[in-house]
C-alpha cells in the first residue's frame, strides 16, 4: 500500500483530493495536514511516507520550506515529493527559486498521474 502525505491548507483542494484517491480503493493510504509545521510534525512521529503531495502556497512555514526540510534530512531526502500547483503558470516561478520537487502536478489532483509520477521516480532511484 502506497502511503501519501498530502499537506493542503485549503480545505476544498483537501477534500476533492482525499475523494480522489479514495476511488483508487485500497492502493493508497493518504494522510492530510494543513501545515508546513504539521508536516514536519507528522514526519517526526510517523513512517516515512512514499510521497508527499505539498501545496506550495502555505502561511507560516510554505512548500519550499518543507520541501528544503526534507531534502537536507536523511531520513526523508529519498521521498517522492510533488509539488501542487495552482496553475501551470506558477512552475517556472517556482524553479526559478530553486525549487526542485520531483515533479510539479497542477490542481486538482489526478491521482493516476501522482501514482505515474511516483512510479517514475522509483524507477531512477533504483538506476541510481
């Protein structure tokens, strides 16, 4: 079973998306939090989740934030992390910052993309 973390402030994006991946049926466990801080929060006292699904766009400690967290932690620098956008227009903003998730998904989630994207990673990690 393919455990997410999907860390979503806006409550609507959170729901479309938990319902999503609730269709693929047992394939996927996802866990939600609001925050960069309950992300973090949530890594400390969990397993390392497979993926992370992470809104860029959070008050407090944001997406690249977390994102940096988790790549400077080596429990954590292995995990599949995608970026979630509102637009397509935001990811060269984005890159531009040096943000470098292992993909960039645009809103709502498409869970068998996230699932595609996942699989591709796996596959270079294991290249490596």
């Amino acid at each position: 079973m393919l455990n997410i973390l999907l860390v979503e402030d806006n409550w609507a994006d959170a729901y479309i998306t938990q319902e999503s991946f609730a269709a693929l049926g047992e394939q996927c466990r996802l866990h939600c939090v609001d925050s960069g801080e309950a992300a973090l929060a949530f890594l400390e006292r969990n397993d390392r989740p497979d993926v992370v699904l992470l809104d860029l766009n959070l008050p407090g400690m944001n997406g690249f934030d977390v994102l940096e967290h988790l790549r400077s932690h080596p429990t954590f620098q292995d995990t599949v992390a995608i970026a979630l956008l509102g637009s397509s227009n935001e990811m060269a903003w984005w890159r531009d910052q040096g943000m470098r998730p292992d993909a960039f998904l645009t809103k709502p989630v498409d869970p068998v993309e996230a699932l595609a994207v996942w699989r591709q990673a796996q596959g270079q990690a294991n290249d490596d």
